[in-house]
C-alpha cells in the first residue's frame, strides 16, 4: 500500500490515502469529515462503528467492512509494539 509507517503516526494526507486504497467507494463521503475533523493514524485507530455514522457512512454492511480493516490495523499496530518491547527486552 506504501504506508509503511506505522498508523498511528499517520498523517490526516496519509489517512486519506488509505481510505482511497482501501475503501474507494466511500472516499467522497468521508474526505471532508476526515480533513474537518482533523483525522490522523492515531485517530482513525480508535474509530468506532457510531463514529463512521456520525462521519456519513450509515450502511451498516459498509460500517462493518471499514471496522474489519481497521481491526487489522489494530492488530499490526500492536504486532509492532510487542516487537519492539521483545528487541528491547533482547538486544545485547
């Protein structure tokens, strides 16, 4: 995807970008509530089914596929974390 940055230091331009990769279908309905409501990696990681609502996406079978990618982000961003906790707690 060419974010190998981790998501929660995403920028508001790099959030956008993932949701243009990801979910393209959705991307005029939440590109202006990302850029208003100031949305970066950090943020777009704590996003809850209410949140993408209250963003505009209302179908709640398209509320559901964004909540999955997210899940999988969730989950590399603490992959990351227990890998950095182990190379600091194993590093000479």
């Amino acid at each position: 995807m060419g974010l190998s940055q981790r998501t929660s230091s995403w920028s508001v331009e790099q959030v956008l970008k993932w949701v243009q990769e990801q979910h393209p279908e959705h991307m005029s309905t939440l590109q202006k509530a990302i850029i208003k409501h100031d949305i970066s990696g950090r943020a777009l990681l704590r996003l809850k089914e209410y949140h993408l609502e209250l963003l505009g996406v209302e179908d709640e079978e398209h509320q559901q596929e964004i909540l999955q990618d997210l899940l999988l982000l969730r989950i590399e961003e603490e992959i990351n974390e227990l890998c950095d906790i182990c190379a600091e707690y194993f590093s000479p």
